[in-house]
C-alpha cells in the first residue's frame, strides 16, 4: 500500500474512533424516567421497584439497592426513606424488592441461621435472596442502566441486617453498604451471644461502611441485648468491620451541629472506612441522612 493511502486509511480508522468515542451510551432499557415502577428482573419470577431519574442520562448510573425492614415492602420502604427524592437530585437509580419470605403480613429476608421476626429459620426452601440480589444486579447492568463499579446497599432493621450480610458474602458486588438501624458484622457467637461470629462474615474485600442508628432505639438498641438475632452492641459491630478492613488509625469522635454523634474509623485497606453515625433522640426508625448517605456512597467505587 502506498504511503497516500495508508494515509487516507489513518484518517478514516482516527475519525471512525471519534465517531465510536462520541457516540452516546446506550439507553438504558428498564424502567421510565422520573417515575418508580414494578420491573421484572429478566426469568427471576420476581420484581423490583425502579425509579430512574428524570433529569440524568439514564445509562450506565450509580445504584443504591434499598431493603425493607422485616415485615415491610418494597413500596413501604421508598415511601419511608424518601430516596426517591434524593435519586432524583443526585442522579442515581434506586432499586427496592419484597424480600422472599412471607412474615407478619410483608416480607423479611432470607439470612442463613439467622431467624425472621416470626422464628422462623430459613431454610433450602426459601428464596435465596443474595442469589436475586446479583441477579438483579446483573440484569440492570446488561439493559445498559447501571455501572457495575458504582453499586450500594442500604436499608433499615431487617434490611440493615440484609445489607450487612451482603457486605459479608457479596463484597465483590457492592462499592459501599449503608445500614439504618441494623449494622452486623457477623452472626452472634452460640457461646457468647454479644459476640459476632468472625466465621459468618468473611468479606473478600474490604467495604467501606456507614452505620446510621438512633440512642433511643429498643427494638435494635445500640447497647445490644433484645431480640436473639441483635444481642452485641453497634460499637462491637463497628470495631469488628473495622478490623476486617483492616483500620490502623484511631477511632475519632464528632459530635456534629444537626444531634449527630459520629464514631470514624480510617486509615484502612483499599480506602475504605467506617463510620458510626447516631442520632440523639431518635427510636427505630430510618436515622439516615440521605444526603450524607450519597455523599459516602459517592466517594467510594469498586
């Protein structure tokens, strides 16, 4: 080939890769922005509630996955956090889903060895929900609506607990995890109740962690103690994530101007850090401060 051509064919393999590099992402292919609506996740028999924002190019964004508490719904949980307000200012997408076991006219989530708000400890027989987490995870990332690198969890009580458990045996999916009133490292030892288990929570990376709860919660008191699934307190969780992600600094204090006091654990593996967030005067309700939340989330990717 001559050196005229080999030219010519330069500019047209440069202008074709202009063309490829300015092209717009591919719309995403679930849901309808502006709204939230019930979406099936591909050949799962099951459904989630996704509300994509109106005013963001709705491919390839963040994701929050937000539990419900234990007898709760998908729709209960987006009207309680109000998270669909703050998707809408931030540009996420937020994706909410019944949980898999019936209990107490809702839904609680299937953590192993670990009993639902009625006693029941699940079993092969319900609905693996760490499974349908990835799969819905999946699912958004193939219709072109979601980057995979940019995944957080949060939820309140029941769905706290849910978002520590995938901490534990799913880190590879999430960038960050938020819990509301239900932080766990772990399942609490046979032999000492108000221990975690280290052998139930062995993340395979570390994962950066913002625990919010209130000081006048009795359901899930931050002391510890109540129900046989609670029993050790928030700052032993706290201690035991910060230990698994590896923290070297000092455990730093705050109290902030909004009745907030903050426990901050840094200095840890892969730039994660952890973080106690506690709400003078609050009871067992969502304590997030969804704004902080998304700023957490948002300086933290896989």
């Amino acid at each position: 080939m001559k050196r005229g051509q080999l030219a010519r064919l330069g500019l047209a393999i440069a202008a074709l890769l202009a063309l490829v590099v300015a092209a717009p992402a591919a719309a995403c292919r679930a849901g309808k922005p502006g709204e939230t609506v019930p979406v099936m996740v591909g050949k799962t028999g099951r459904a989630i509630m996704l509300h994509i924002p109106a005013e963001a190019a709705p491919a390839h964004l963040p994701l929050v996955l937000l539990f419900h508490g234990s007898g709760g719904t998908a729709r209960g949980i987006l009207d309680n956090s109000r998270l669909e307000a703050t998707a809408e200012r931030y540009g996420f997408i937020l994706s909410a889903a019944d949980a898999g076991i019936p209990a107490e006219g809702g839904f609680a989530w299937n953590i192993p060895g670990v009993p639902t708000v009625t006693g029941h400890v699940p079993t092969q027989e319900d609905p693996d929900d760490v499974a349908f987490v990835g799969a819905t995870i999946d699912w958004l990332v193939a219709q072109g609506c979601v980057d995979p690198a940019q995944v957080y969890a949060t939820g309140l009580s029941g769905g706290g607990r849910m978002t520590s458990w995938l901490g534990c045996v799913a880190a590879d999916r999430f960038a960050a995890i938020a819990p509301v009133v239900g932080l766990r490292a772990g399942n609490p030892l046979a032999s000492n109740p108000r221990v975690p288990d280290p052998a139930t929570c062995r993340p395979s990376r570390p994962v950066p962690v913002l625990a919010f709860a209130g000081d006048k919660d009795t359901t899930n008191p931050i002391e510890g103690g109540g129900s046989p699934y609670w029993q050790y307190p928030m700052s032993v969780a706290l201690a035991r994530w910060a230990e698994l992600d590896g923290c070297h600094g000092r455990l730093r204090s705050t109290t902030l101007t909004n009745g907030r006091t903050e426990q901050h654990f840094d200095n840890c593996r892969a730039g994660s850090e952890v973080i106690g967030d506690v709400l003078a005067g609050a009871g067992h309700v969502w304590t997030a401060d969804n704004q902080a939340m998304w700023a957490f989330f948002a300086r933290h990717r896989r």
